[in-house]
C-alpha cells in the first residue's frame, strides 16, 4: 500500500482504511487498544498533562482504525522511573495494548524501555530526547529529536547566530535529560571554537543557586546554557537577574512551558531556549500545522497549543498511521511499520524514523520579549 503523506490521507485511512482492505467482522474483534503512560502528578506533570491533551485531541479526530474504535489506556507514571516500570508493565500484561505512547521525560522513558523491550511491545515517545532511549532497542520509537542534534543547535546558534565565544553551563548533575544535553552542547561548542569558562551542578530540588550563579559572575561568560525544567528554570532566572548577572541564559525544550513567564516574571526577558519546529504563531506554518492549530483553538478556546501537545498528536497519528500500513493491530506488525516510517507530513514538519529509531527534524530557538514568547527562527546543528 502506498504509504501516506498527508494529515488528510491519515484521516482517511483511520477511519476507512483506504488501500488495504478491512479486517472481516472488524467491529466483533473489539477495540484497538493503545496505552498512554505520562506523568499527570509529580514534578512532570504539567508536560505529561499538555502532551495527554495532544493525544486526546487526535483520537477524537481520528477515533478509528482497520474499522474498529481505538480505545486509549491512560496511566500515570507520576514523574518517577518505578512508577513509569510498572505502568509499562500494566499496559502490556493487564490491559493487552497493541502499542504504548509516551514517555515526557527521559528517564522515565529509559525505565519504561526496558519493560517494553521485553514485552515485545512498540512504545512512541513523546518528549524523551537523551539517545540512550532508543540506543539498542527493537521496539521503543519517539517522534521527537535527540539530545546531540539539540544540544548541537543550541551551540550553533548562540556562537554563530549570536556570536558568543564563551559559555558556562549550569546543570542538574541528578537528571540524565541535563547531564546529557550539557555534554552535548560543551562538545559542540568547543568543536565550534567556543570556550567553556565554567561547568557548575545543582540537585534536582535545589531552591538556592546563589553560589552557582555567584561563581558564573565572576567568570563572565557570554551565554550560560542550563537544561532545567521550567520551574527550577524559572528560580535560576530570578535569582542570576537578582544579583545583577549580565550574561544571556539559554535552555532546552524542557523550558518550553507557558508557566516559565508566569513563574519567571520580568526575569525571563531575553531568555532563550530551544524547542521542536511548532509554534502556533510561528511563520510560515505547514498546512499540517495549521490545521493542528485550528482543531487545538476549536476544542480549547482561549487556550494556546503547546508544542508538547503537538508531540502527543504525532505519537498517535504515527502510531494509526503504522496500524494502518500493517494492516494489523498486532505489536509485532505495528513495530515493523513504525521503522518503516518515512515522509509523514505532520504538524512538526515531514517525519521519517531514521535506522536508531529517532526523528530528526530542525530545531526551532524561542526568546521572551516583553513578556511574550517569540518564534525566533529553526537551526540546523553544526
């Protein structure tokens, strides 16, 4: 069957399987079963929550599949790697999915690998971006890139767009999504000829970062990158302007959140990250885009799309998509079209699985003026 390339293609075959013929009798075999595990509690939860929302939203576009309704199987993992094990492990020996979406966060992600690995179970994740996530595994997907490509555009953007020469970093020494994009970003940097003029840690929970910014100041750097979660982000925002800090902060998707200004208040001003290749106010927007933006403003009204809740409706457009070209709802099927995606036209851009089971796609720069989220432009690593 002619794979799709379109959002409008996909549409149809979810509901009509065009190209491949229906199972027989399908409405007596029951539901497609797909499993959801993100963190709706715990530190997580806001992204779990928005990347739930972009899950939900497509499944109400497309709530059909070979003929047959598609049932969503939610669980928590409440933002813990136990926690992300053991709702893996539910989906697959309790709940019978065909396929699981998720994780945000990549060390649940890694916990919630291995179980999938070994209940011979397709997995999509969302917002898992360390390569050890996919590293080695047969059946664990993700729809977004990976922490080499993006801690390689944050580099290349702050030393060739912006023309800084030296950086600190500022990292979570406890969280492996930090500890990997600040190795990611020092190496590119470097290999760029930029300078690292100071390496500091913190712990996850951490509240005072004086010292750390203290130090940071002295060594008067150009940019600090920081690969925090929002709301620690946000502290370290407030505390380096509190103390009269002068040099640009930068940080990563994870920072991608609509509570940074809230939290942040005035301090975000000039604050950069990066984020994947959607904003609803982004120019030059896909049709795939604009249609998402369209259908995301109609069911929440006064409420901006998040590109984590982009994330979640690609997870499950891609994994219909793969159901679809299976002509199958058998994990085994599913895991096979899943490698075999390529030029699926999406709201984040044209997604292929590379042979390491990622996507890659550009990496968009955000900055905060006057309070407001801008789309800057999408960079290319170096």
């Amino acid at each position: 069957m002619k794979f799709a390339k379109s959002l409008v293609a996909v549409l149809a075959m979810a509901g009509f399987c065009l190209g491949a013929a229906p199972f027989a009798g399908a409405a007596d075999q029951g539901p497609v079963k797909i499993g959801v595990y993100l963190p709706l509690t715990g530190q997580n939860a806001f992204g779990g929550q928005l990347e739930l929302d972009g899950v939900r939203l497509a499944h109400k576009e497309m709530p059909k599949v070979l003929g047959r309704d598609v049932e969503l199987v939610v669980v928590d993992n409440k933002s813990d790697k136990v926690e992300a094990g053991n709702a893996v492990k539910r989906l697959i020996e309790r709940d019978n999915v065909s396929a699981i979406i998720g994780t945000y966060g990549s060390s649940l992600a890694l916990a919630g690998g291995e179980v999938a690995e070994k209940g011979k179970t397709p997995a999509v994740g969302t917002s898992c971006t360390n390569p050890l996530v996919t590293m080695g595994k047969k059946y664990y997907f993700r729809v977004c890139y990976i922490d080499p490509w993006q801690g390689a555009a944050a580099a290349t953007y702050v030393y060739n767009n912006l023309g800084f020469k030296k950086a600190g970093i500022l990292m979570d020494m406890t969280n492996d999504y930090a500890v990997g994009l600040a190795s990611f970003f020092k190496r590119s940097f470097k290999k760029l000829g930029g300078e690292i003029v100071a390496d500091l840690k913190y712990s996850s929970g951490d509240q005072d970062f004086t010292a750390q910014l203290t130090e940071l100041i002295k060594q008067k750097p150009d940019v600090v990158f920081m690969p925090a979660y929002f709301a620690e982000g946000a502290i370290i925002m407030k505390q380096a302007r509190e103390l009269g800090a002068t040099f640009r902060l930068m940080g990563a998707d994870a920072m991608d959140n609509p509570d940074t200004v809230k939290l942040g208040g005035k301090a975000v001003e000039g604050f950069l990250h990066t984020t994947f290749p959607y904003d609803a106010k982004m120019p030059n927007m896909s049709a795939e885009a604009k249609k998402f933006t369209e259908v995301w403003y109609a069911a929440n009204p006064g409420k901006d799309p998040n590109v984590n809740a982009a994330l979640g409706y690609n997870a499950y457009y891609l994994i219909l998509d793969a159901i679809t070209r299976a002509n199958s709802d058998k994990p085994q099927a599913i895991t096979e079209a899943l490698a075999k995606t390529k030029n699926l036209s999406t709201p984040l851009g044209s997604l292929s699985i590379n042979a390491t089971h990622d996507a890659e796609m550009p990496v968009g720069i955000i900055e905060y003026r006057n309070g407001q989220r801008v789309y800057l432009t999408e960079v290319t690593p170096k």
